[in-house]
C-alpha cells in the first residue's frame, strides 16, 4: 500500500546511502572529529554565508531540542513555545527532564496554526515582567519556534524578525527548530532563505531525518554580527543587571557542547555516519534539490484534494497536508491508503495527515489519485 | 597509515550495510514499530534463548546505560560501578544528568582490572546498611558492570554468579553493559554464555556500535524465570517493607521504556536504521562469527607483542591490549601506526591501548608486526 | 497601618511560641526522631481517624509538593494540576526542577474557581490513552488538588469522592495539597472532614505556616484501607502489565521518605522545631479552634463588604476573599489598609485579595470598616 | 543524661528566642522582604567589611549547599570537594539531584583531616586540563570546602589563599560552607577572619542551624574587589574562549537567587523568622560571643580528655572531638553519657565524636569528668 504516512517512512536518498558505502571501510577518528564531518560542517557554513558558525551533527530531533535547550538556560528558566510545539507536546518531558518548564503560548488559528505571534511573545514578556509574583514564577529564558511548524506552516520574513527583534530587546536567544527545514525553504510560498535564518536566530538546526538521512540533524550556532544582532549598550530588559552580549553565544563553545551532547547521550561515536550524510546532502545543492522535490509533490497533492473536492483543515505551504474525513470516510480509504490520524475535528470527524517527502513517487501521487 | 585506534573505526560491516541498500526504500513505519526490528528482536530472543525477553535498540552506549539506569533506580537511588567504570568516568556525567549519583567502588589491580569483586560489593553492601547515618546517604539500587570491561576483561560464570546472588540477595538489579559483548562471548578464554547473562542479570545490552553496526546497542529484559531468579519469600535486606520480585521488572513493561527512551532523545524515528542492523547480525550467527575474527586478530596480536618483547599493562582476554611504552619509544611509534594513549604510568611510561574488531584485517597485522 | 495581605504577616500562634520556649533547652536528637515529632504524629493519627497513617514534618508548601510529588511518579510521570495551581504557576519550576512535567488542565470559572472538575479529569485521561501518539507524551502519574484552592474554594464530599474513584481506576495517586486545610475544615460551608481526606486520598499535607506556626506542613500518608479504597483485582487501566495495588503507596516507607526530604533539602537539623509546633497546635483542638476563628472573621469581612456594596469576583467559603477594584477606588484604599493585587479585571479594575488568619482580630475588622 | 551529641541538640539561644516573641505579632511582609531580613543583611555587611555584599537566608545546610552549588554550575560542570565533604557524603545525593556529579578528591590524613590540599586541587585542575579524554568528563565548575571542615579542622590564611587563587586562575568559583562558621572564626587556633573568607570566596555561608538559632544559614556573595579577586585580563585556563571576571557572580543577582531558592523550596513565607534570628545573631557580637563560649567549653573538654588519658583521633581547633574507644570503652560509657558514633578505627575500636556548643555549660562539663 502506497503511504503518505510520514516524511520518514524511506530510508536515506541514494546518493547519501552510495557516498556511506563507499566511506565504508576508511578508518576514521570517533565523536565528530573526522574529516567528513569537517567537510560538512564548511559546506553548511557556505549555505548559511556564515563562515565563523559553529556547526555540530547530533542524531535526532527530539535529542536536538534538548540538548540545545538545556544548553542555554539558566537553572531558573524554562523555554516559550507554542502549545503545539513539538517540545511541548510530542516529545515525553525531554524538556522537563532538563530540570525545565516548556512555558506553552496559544497559537493562532488558521493559516497561522502551529506559530507563535510577535503581539503574543511580546505580550506574554510584558506581562511576565510586570506581575509582581514573577519572582515565584518559571523566567522565559529562550524562545522555541519550529519553521515549518508542526502544521506545516511558516514565519514569513517580516514575522521572524519581529520576533528574533523581541528576543534581542529582551536579551533572550531565538531557537529555530528546522527538522523539516529544507521543506520551508524550498516552499513556493516563502521569503525566508537560510541566511536570514542564520542572521536572525542564536541557534537553529538543518534536519537531516525527514530530510534525506538515515538520521542526523546539524546544529548551527550563527557567529556573524548584523546591526539586527547588536544589543544596544543599555542594559536589556531582562538583565537588569547588566547584559552581556557574548552571554547568549556562549553556549557555542565547541568543548563544552560536545561535552553536553556527550552527558545526554547524543554524541555518536561513529560521528562519520553523521557527517557523511551531510557532506552528501550539501553536495552540489541535494539537500535543496530534494526539498524541492518534495513540494512539487505536494502542490501535486493539493491539486488532487483539490480535485477530489477533499475538505481542508489546512492546505500547508509547505510538505504536509491536513485533511477533516467524516469517520465513514476515513473506514473507507484507510485500506486504500496509509496517511496518518491527527486529531479529533468534531463527533462526526478527524483531521489526518498526508505527508511527501523525498522519497515521494509520481506512481505514489497517480495511486492517491486513484484511492481518493 | 594502519590503525589500531578503538573497535569503531570503521562504518558497518558489509553484510550489514547490504541490508540497508537492500531494504532503503521500502516505506516502513517509525520508532521501531517496523517489521526488522520485530524480526531482530525475535532472533536475539532466540540466541539468548529467553522467548519472553523484552528486546529494545537504542542508538550509543551512554544513552543506553543511562536510558536503562534511571529507568530502573527510585529517585533516592544511585548505582555502583567501578571506579574505572564508563558510566563513572567517561560520560560527561549523564548519570547524574538524571538525578542519581554513581556510587563508585575500587576494582582490584592485575588481571581483575575493571572488575568488581563479589566480596567487595558484599562489603559495600553490608557497610551502607550498618552505617547509622545511611538515611543521609544514597541508596545503592542498582549494580553495573561492564564485560568486557573497559580494560577489556572478564568475569567468570562463578564470579558473574555470585554478584548476582547478591543483587537478588539485597533486592537489587544486576546491569550488564555489553557495548563489547561479542569480543567477550567469542573469548578463547571465557565460560560465560549469552544464555547465562540472561539467566544472572536483570538488564543487559548487546552492543553493536563497536561490532559490526554504523550505530546501535540491542536493550534485553530477561523473563526467564530459574531458581537463581528468584527472590526467597522472606523480605528482602533492601526492603525491609516486604520486597515484590515482580518489581525489579517493572522497566521492561514496554510502553513505559518507550516513552523514558524518547524522553531521553533516544528514540529513532527511522527505527529501521537498528532493526534492519541487528536483524542481520543476528542472522547466520553473523555477529558471533565477526566477533570471533576480531578475537583471533587480537590473539595473533598478542603474540606479535610478545615477539616483539612488548611490555604488557594488561594482556586482556578479548580485543583491547594495553602496553607500556616509554615516551621515547612512543614518539617513534605513533607516526607509524595508530593506537590511543590510555593512561599515564610513571614519569617516563605511559599506558596505550591497541584494539582489533571485526574490520582487523591480515594487511592489518602484517603491517603492524613490520612498524614495531 | 492594618493588614489583610496575607495569612502569613504574622508569627506564631502564642501557645506554639510558648512551647517553643519552653522546650527549647532540652537536649534533642535531630531530625525528626525527638518526642515531640512522636507525640505529634500520635495526635495527627488520631484526628485523621487513621492509625496507621505515616506522618512526616517539612518545612514549607512549595518543599513538601516537589518532595511529594517527586516521591510517587515515575520516571516518565507528570502531575496533573489545575492551571491555577500552586505547583502549576507559582513555584518557579520546582516540579519540573525534579524532571516531572505538570500536566495543567483548566478549571472551571464561578464558583468552581480553582479547582478540577471530575468530568474534565475522566475526559483528560480518557483521551490521553486514546491518543495513539500517548506513548510520546507524559504519562499522568499523579493527581494533584488543592483544598482550599488558592482562590479559597472548596471540594464537596461528592466532588472529592469522584475524583478519588477515577485515581483508583485508572491507579494513579491523589494529593491534596492542604496548606491551608484549617480553613477549609472549618468553613460553614463544607460536608468534608479530616477523616474523608484520609480515606479518599493517597497523600496530603496540613497545613501550619499559614495556620498558626512560624512553618512547617504535616505530611500524611494514609494507611487506612476502605472498600473505596481498595483497586480491584482487575488490572488498572494505566497499568496494562498489572497493577499492584501497594504500589502507590510505597513512598510513604519511612526511610525512604527521610531519604527523598534529604535529598531535597528538606530534613531539619532540629526536627524539634516542626514537631513542638504540630504538638501544640494537636493539642486541644487548636490547630481547628484558630482555624475557625479566622473563618468567622471571614465571614464578618463578607458582610462589611456587602454592606459597603464592595463588588465580589469570589466569594469564598473559607477565609481568602477577592474583591474587584476600579483604579481609582485602589488608589483611595491601598494607602488605608494593605491587601494584596491578585490579578487585573479589565482595563479599567483590578481583582484584589483580603485574607483573615488565625491572628485577624475585632481592632482588625474595626480598622477594615472604617477604611472602606 | 548530659548529651555531646552534636552542636544542635537544643533549640535557639534565649537572645534569637526573645526577639521571635517580641516581633511576633508584628504584620510583616513574607518572602525575606521584612525589615529584620534588611537589618540583618546591613548587619552582616558590617561584620564582613563587605559593605555591597548581596546577603539571603536560607533554612538549612543541606539545602543552602545545593541551591548555592546549582546557582553556579553550568549544565555540563561538576562541583570538587573532598571525599569527607558533606556534599559528597551525606546530603543523600542532594547535588546529583539537581544533575551535577560531586567530584571527590582525596583530603589527607592527620591535621588536615577534612581538608583539600592546594597541591591536591591544583595537580586535579592541572591532570583535567590535560587528559586527552576531558571533553568526555565532568568538568571542575566550583569548589567546595568547609571551614570548619566535618572533622572540625580549619584552614589557615595562607591555605586559602592558595586555593582562592588556583580557583581565580582557573576561573571557577570557591564555595566555602560555614554551617559552624562562628566556632572557627572563633578557635584559639586560627588566623582567617570574616573579612578574608569575604575576600577569598565567591559565596560562603554563616551557619545559624548550629551556632544560636532554630534554623537558618546566611548566604554571602561578596562583591568586593581586591588585587586578590581580579582576573587577569589574559583568558583563564578553564575558558578559553575567553573569560568573563563578572560571570562567576552572576549567581548574586538578587531576583534570580530568590527564583532558585523557590524553585528548591528553600524560600520560606514568613521569611521573618530567618530575619529575626540573625539580626539578633548579629547585634552585639551575639554570633562571635557564643562561638567563643563553644570553643572555651571545648578547650576545657579536651584538657578533661588529656587529664582522663582518652585516646584521641583528631584533636581539633573547633568545637568537635574525636576519640577513640576500645568496644568495652563504649559498653561501659554510652549509658552515662551521649555522644556519637561517627566510623570503624579497626576490629577493636571506633571513633565517636563529643560536640560542644553555644548551649554546653560548667555542669555538662562537670558530669563529663565525672563520667569519663
């Protein structure tokens, strides 16, 4: 049966599977300290135009969230994200295993499912600063986003630097979440590139999972300065204290992340099969190119619901589409084809999930055209 | 340059990497729900011949240890290990990352290096509850080994008998690290079974980063039920309260170890990276096979040493062998051929450590006997 | 100027402050295991009505629920709480601090302020294990309520018997949080008793920093087993493997209940000074005999606010009241009596707290009159 | 029967007693923010001649222990202190609960029972630095010492000196925990004062516990800056990247201090009985005058163990002594007079301790020679 289930049903792309078999037999240093991670970790900083990022290869998403959250925060503070964040949602108190409240802001309805608002982040600040009781009370210490978000969604340009600017007022850092990054980028509907990422975040990573990769995901630590990452002299609004610009990168000191990933068990002591994938997905554009491919797809599929007078719950940008099926619907297709259930619409419907990925096929989009 | 630096040098072996072009594209579903982790779990059933074992794959050794240990210890608890111990000494502290200290106890010298002694856990045992003030302390709730050791030694059946008859003695379990399983099952020197670390302990892992995997580390919960298994009807020494035998189990029920795995960043969502791994090094005999050629490289290696009149540190029964060089003899060496420092000897000696494993070649030993 | 900010502007009870001098030369050992922690426990027993009950001495609230809570959950546990919940808003993270996610469900408006509906607990554990996605997620391992709430509302005997049944059925724990239990015991309007507090829950606290000592809270784990407390023979529905019925209970072993305080910084040196006060205040009836005064100054504070036309956000059954202001009436009574901002209203008013306390007087409501 | 137990046998000093029965119907603001908490925080800035020094009280030693040492640390850091330190030893894994690893080291025999050599932490710093593996270690984030240490010896002026400034050097923070600070500040046998320990440190606490008062311990971080306490401007050895000579005092900034101690449940409500004890502690000498009265008592104790021909262990400057006892020794005296065990000397003997106090007096001394 032909599946949409998830953008990680396949294996790795050929040319990442071709490039670990021919790799196979070099000996190598262990933990990241090989030349295909080296190599990587240049390509990746070339693709950001950022040539002083530090850029490190850990193996999963939820691992990532943690690692790099725990990372940052103070012992006092906890990590806004949104109520459909991954981190607040789907990843089994990761987080709160750091010792670390997930503090969950509504996000918008609609197009905006899955996306913290500027207005909101601002709000949410300005009203935690100003209650008296905040001193008994969890500090927001980093702001998590996802892009694409859990819903497929993106930040446009304008919304990300509303954001990354409150984060820098407040003098906490951004984090982007890009497991399926190469996704939004690739999207016919963004003016997002991975430069602006790169400028306007403190740390973000390219996922390699859903992406390509057998597993792997690249962590980027942004080292270039723009007039947008400068604070000003004055003393941020959160450290009344004082507040050291350098404080937010410091994080990034390659020994002690390595040791961090190390304490959680992130650190791969085969660290090649990390960095040879990568090396071959910013190889020549694959990582883009296969992203793309996968959109075409998808806006393939979006004709197809389309055609097929499907009902949206939301037509994403991007690699996943959410479909409502009335339960007779669903009993009816579900044998036909595998997709994935998302959540409970009303007593007489649910919300399911149709992802493409890389892997995705012209024959699979002719057999969805023939199930529906 | 020829490398005898550790056992995960190289990727995986071929067999192994055959399975993963083999299997590539085929749309499986996530975090180990897959048809290759159920078939490899089925086979390590079989070769530890527990058919109601619990059988886990997660994906390094430090995230396993910890993963397995705080699943197991109370919030009160801590775990004895050697000194010389990884989860005491080289994993950045991930132990105490989720809250339990790592109550470290001397290994005796010589041939027992990396060992605990039965008699000394006994001791340490009946100490702590002797202690009038042991209410301030940590509770030893759980006991870890490793075997091989990190000196790539051995426990004997009896000795491995006797520390598990004080585990069930005290009502504590008994974990196994096995990241180097194999190069200790395939010793030419050892009466030490799969079957019988089934039999004696309450968790244990088959390692597969360091033989013959890219990455992966086989979790097994025993079932089986012996008279060595059982805990005797009168109260456990530990559990003053009335001790339940069953309870010692409670970790393996499945859904549970699932969610702590994904809580640690643990679980893969290409689950099939492990399953289809292990599912071939537990077809044929593979993983045995593979680990008896890195014991017969070591062998070979050994008698090089002695040839050679090397001065041994230790002349360890399984794949690592540590030698005494003086810095003289190692600054002309080390651009010869490759191996790791291990350990400071005296002012003029260090210790280094040379290690076979599967992908150990003839070229490999020839070229060595020629650099020495 | 008067004060109604709190229930914590004053010292202690004078009788405790007399027994506190009164004993206070004689030599004691430490922690907890003097005579009066004894004869204090001895005297709770007897007003729970349960002899058997394991009582404990902490020090303050937001201590004895991180010890509690961390006590009963798992490793993969969170706590389900009202958003409104102490644990939930104002302890700066302390629950997660220990690794635990709290499980935040909303509680409903009017009367009901503060506290969990039986329905919305069935409804949220109902969809947790029909989410196909729960084993991704926290497991809810505990219950946590607060009686009074922190917006002094109170469970009725029926409320409290539902949601005890839905923790037995699905055999999880239920803690109530009773930092202010006098009060609630006390009201004129509630059918709950110290007894039905034993019976129906797995742990509580009474309260003593904010009824009549300089701190402590009184932990009871309850031992009495009745026919509602009692799990059938068939297994929990959150317990597939089987569910062992003294399974919630084995936090309250006291050694290792001495172990987790210490741990947590919660085990005082002198002992003596928890237990003297508990002793006293067990003594006579005066931890309820103080309690009731407060209530029947609340109750006279209620009527000089309706006669003054104050208008009420809540009017609460046991001694917190909370009163809605316009920006202009606060600015004409903050400087004539001090009470406490709980939150805004609208643009335009603010919902202002009055508390009574064991240590309200006549002069105090004289002095509250005038003001107004 | 007279106790020597230990130095908190009874309650408070009538002095701290009388002012808590004063101030007891005073209406007070909670949370540490009295007006007894400002005085004894002006007081205490006095008395170390550190007049920005950031004062705040905490309940007990076990917890000030842990919220100072996480204060501090950053995820991936452990804390040094010697095999004998309470924090390594019997604070039941307090610190590893808040995730980071006590790094023992070796104190040495004879006088310097309890003690970490400078020679000792500087060869720890120094073998850290160059262990090709560190990044696979803990890393030394603090250390901590006592003074008096557990077996009541001190350091000399020159000691920590030499250990404040490796600290400086390396860039890591030195703790000091006085919990019986008063009776070494106050030996015959001592050339450090308050105002060194200020100088020397970067966070130190008075112990109230046992010296005068119910419970409590000051927290001093000083903010006074010598030629002794600044960094040179070149990079330290432990922060290569660059350090931050503000960055080990971050931990002070007082609205996130307040945060962690809530967070640990160490913030008490009525933060008044802390204030009020330790303004009395610090008015008139209080502190100093019934420290000297312990240290005279102790004096007198060991001239009466001379006199009588006990065999001591350790014969320290401060207010405990160890002596050792033969079996029949301890038959014959422990119903005459209580003392405590404290560890095994051999097959034949062991070592008890006899703890003198602000509250021994001429008659506990006179049934002590009567006794012996």
């Amino acid at each position: 049966m032909v599946s949409f289930e998830s953008d990680y049903i396949a294996g790795a792309h050929p040319k990442v599977l071709d490039a670990l078999v021919r790799t196979n037999l070099e000996a190598l240093p262990g933990y990241g300290s090989d030349c295909y991670c080296k190599s990587a970790a240049d390509k990746i900083r070339i693709a950001t135009g950022d040539k002083d990022a530090d850029v490190f290869f850990l193996v999963g998403g939820t691992q990532t969230n943690s690692v790099i959250i725990t990372s940052y925060l103070h012992e006092y503070d906890g990590v806004i994200a949104a109520t459909t964040g991954h981190v607040a949602l789907h990843e089994a108190g990761a987080i709160e295993g750091t010792g670390h409240k997930v503090l969950a802001i509504d996000c918008d309805s609609d197009e905006n499912y899955g996306k913290i608002k500027a207005s909101t982040l601002r709000q949410y600040l300005e009203d935690f600063y100003n209650d008296g009781n905040h001193e008994h009370m969890v500090a927001p210490g980093m702001v998590y986003i996802s892009h694409p978000t859990e819903y497929g969604t993106l930040y446009t340009k304008n919304e990300l630097t509303a954001i990354s600017g409150i984060c820098r007022e407040y003098g906490i850092p951004l984090f982007l979440d890009g497991a399926r990054l190469g996704y939004g980028l690739m999207s016919h509907d963004t003016d997002v590139t991975l430069e602006d990422i790169d400028r306007l975040t403190d740390v973000f990573y390219i996922g390699g999972t859903k992406v390509g990769a057998l597993c792997g995901e690249a962590v980027v630590f942004p080292r270039i300065k723009t007039p947008e990452s400068s604070v000003s002299d004055t003393k941020s609004k959160s450290h009344p204290a004082g507040f050291n610009p350098e404080f937010i990168w410091h994080a990034g000191e390659p020994s002690h992340f390595v040791t961090t990933s190390k304490r959680h068990g992130a650190l791969l002591a085969k660290g090649r099969l990390l960095g040879v994938q990568f090396d071959t997905l910013f190889t020549d554009d694959l990582y883009f190119e296969i992203s793309k491919h996968a959109i075409d797809m998808a806006e393939r599929m979006i004709q197809i619901f389309h055609d097929k007078n499907m009902r949206f719950f939301l037509e994403s940008p991007t690699n996943q589409q959410f479909i409502i099926l009335s339960h007779e619907e669903n009993e009816l297709l579900k044998d036909k084809i595998a997709y994935s259930f998302w959540q409970k619409f009303d007593e007489d419907h649910i919300v399911v999930r149709f992802a493409t990925s890389w892997s995705t096929t012209d024959a699979d989009m002719e057999a969805l055209e023939k199930a529906l």
